[in-house]
C-alpha cells in the first residue's frame, strides 16, 4: 500500500530545508568543529533555573490560561510600556504568552493569512519564513536584501501587489546579525504604512546587541505591528520554547484563540522561571559575545566578504570564488572536519554559508583558521 496518499499536499511540499545532505556529510565527523548550531552555549542564569524547579516542586505544573500567568503578563506589558510608551491597560493592544517565538510567528500566520495572501520576507531569511507562510495558505514573497542585508524601501515597495498583506522584519537577524539603525526601521514603517500592511517583527536576538540598542518598528507604527520576543535565545533556554507576543489587539486575541486550540499555554514553570528572567542582568553574557563577534571578524575578514554582525551570534559570509556554491564550500569545510550550514538554507542564492560563534573560543580560532586556509 503506498501509504504517501494520506499525506496532505502542503505537507509534501515542504523541503528538507536543503541541508540534510550536509547533516549526512557530519554524522561521519569525530569532534567536529561545529559552527552549525543556533543556539547560545552559556547555560540558563541559576536564579532563572532555581524558580522553574522551584515551580515544579509547588507543583504548578498544570495548565494556565491561554493567556499566560498574569504576573508574567503584567511583566511583560510593563517592559513595552518602558520602550514603547505603551500603557498596559491599553484595550487596542494585547500579549500573551507563547510557546517560542516559533509559536508566535506560527499563530501570527494562520491568524492574518486568506488563501492567496502574500508575505514579502528578506532575502536571506530565518528556515521557517517561507514554510510558515505556505502552511498559513499563503506565499512567501523574498526581497533581496543584500549587499545591507536590510530592507531597501525602493525595492521592498516594488515588492508589493494587491494581494500583499504583511511583511516580516528581522532585527537582528538569523543568518546574518545585521541590525537595522532607526532610520532604516522607520523607512520600512513609511512603506508598511502607506500600503496598509501589517509588520510581523522577529525580535529574538532584541538582547544579543552588541554595538546600540536595536529599534522596533513598534516604536513607528505600534498599530500595524506584532512583536514576538522569547528567552531562549537570551536567557540560554532555547529548548524551554517561552516566548511572547504583542501588538494590536484585532490581531493578538486571535493569535490567542488559535492557542488555545492547538499549543493549549506555554509550560507553566518555565512560565514562573520567564518572570524571575526579568530580573537576570545579562550584560556579562552579551559582553562575551561582543568579544566572540570581535574574534570571528578579526580573522574571517583577511579571506572573506561578511556581513557586520551587530547582534545574535552568526556570521553570513560569502564562499570563495573558487567553490562553485556555498553548499560546495561548506561540502569542503567538512572534509577538514568544520561544520557550517550552506546558505542556500535561508536564501534564494546558494552563494553564501552560515557560522555560529556561539562556542568556546578556542574552538572559534581554529575553525575561523581552517576556513580562511580553506579559501586560500
């Protein structure tokens, strides 16, 4: 019995996202240098694992609302008022409590998207973009963004059809750190604004900035736009999938009532411990990283074209002349036992491939070294 008939159409679609092959190439590695994970090597602050366990020592392990606990909640709102002027009590705006921002970005989707409805993203994009969009019943639209890597208002506009009713910005962004300045968020919020369309912004690296403080657009256009920040990547609890969303209410409560028929609530520790992040200076941990950023570029840059990372923990950097595509160089790096990810996994061009900085520094300079003696 062919038993593929009972998988839906939309599913079959979705791609392997282009690197299994490379993951088939590293399962044959021993202690590889590994620069394909995305997600930091610092562990969760004590105080910040300290309240999850003591959650679940209360026993407050059952479900909350959709919603999330109001303390966290309050928490949340109060943080937004501090950058956004936003009042907490504000009807037209609304949070909940997501389970990542995975899940945020998911539910934002299925709640904004018609069958048909177009999604302009920026080329290169975060894996899930274009199959998030599809999934929604909608079409990803990519915007080339290079050589910036930020969204050139001329081209996002020209971008735009009858049938475009959001865009995705993301800064800092995965793959390539590139922190949009004010002036180029509030460019995109002109555009967004006079085309009518919503801003899905993708705020998960908000507190691994290392050279200014990154703009919202919600601080231009707080009507048009859905915040979605989580922990994981900050706090270093990726694998705790907490997150929150936030914006206008027509939307946001909509995202909710999708919620509560699908992930249900977020974990209800994790939900105690997000509230005791809060109050976790992390300003150590971005430091570190800002000397891992410093370290990378330091060396990548006799041999490579790279985007400047101003957050996160990646670099986006051109393959060499010599390799035919990113995905041939990153097939030779492992020959030398160093992972990368191809760029052909976030972007429409196979000219490029990803390193994550987050691992121990010794390992960093050796990788960095293989790399450029690779590129010759």
């Amino acid at each position: 019995m062919d038993t593929r008939r009972f998988v839906a159409d939309r599913i079959a679609a979705l791609s392997g996202s282009g690197i299994r092959r490379i993951f088939d190439l590293a399962a044959t590695l021993k202690d590889p240098i590994d620069f394909s994970m995305g997600q930091p090597d610092f562990p969760v602050p004590e105080p910040i694992k300290a309240a999850a366990a003591r959650a679940i020592a209360e026993n407050r392990n059952g479900y909350t609302v959709t919603y999330g606990l109001p303390a966290l909640r309050d928490r949340i709102r109060k943080q937004l008022q501090q950058e956004f002027g936003w009042d907490p009590q504000d009807s037209e705006r609304s949070t909940f409590v997501t389970c990542g921002v995975s899940g945020g970005l998911m539910l934002a989707m299925l709640a904004c998207l018609n069958a048909g409805d177009e999604v302009i993203i920026p080329d290169p994009y975060f894996v899930s973009y274009p199959h998030l969009v599809m999934l929604a019943g909608g079409k990803a639209v990519p915007v080339d963004t290079a050589p910036s890597y930020t969204y050139d208002p001329q081209r996002l506009a020209a971008a735009i059809t009858p049938r475009t009713k959001a865009l995705v910005l993301a800064s800092p962004s995965n793959p390539t750190g590139v922190v949009y300045s004010a002036d180029q968020v509030q460019a995109v919020c002109a555009v967004a604004q006079e085309r009518d369309l919503l801003i899905i912004s993708d705020e998960i690296y908000q507190m691994l900035c290392f050279d200014a403080a990154p703009t919202s657009p919600a601080t231009y256009a707080p009507e048009r736009t859905i915040v979605l920040r989580g922990f994981g990547k900050s706090y270093g609890a990726t694998g705790w999938r907490m997150g929150y969303a936030a914006g206008p209410a027509a939307v946001v409560n909509e995202m909710a009532k999708i919620q509560q028929y699908t992930f249900v609530c977020a974990p209800h520790p994790l939900q105690q411990a997000c509230l005791a992040a809060f109050d976790v200076d992390m300003s150590a941990v971005v430091a570190a990283y800002r000397k891992k950023r410093d370290l990378g570029v330091g060396i990548l840059r006799e041999r490579f074209e790279l985007a400047s990372p101003g957050g996160g923990f990646f670099y986006y950097c051109r393959a060499p002349q010599k390799f035919a595509t990113g995905t041939a160089f990153v097939e030779a790096a492992i020959q030398r036992n160093v992972l990368t990810v191809p760029g052909a996994a976030f972007s429409t061009h196979d000219t490029h491939f990803r390193i994550s900085y987050a691992v121990p520094d010794e390992k960093l300079r050796a990788g960095c070294e293989i790399l450029c003696e690779l590129a010759g």
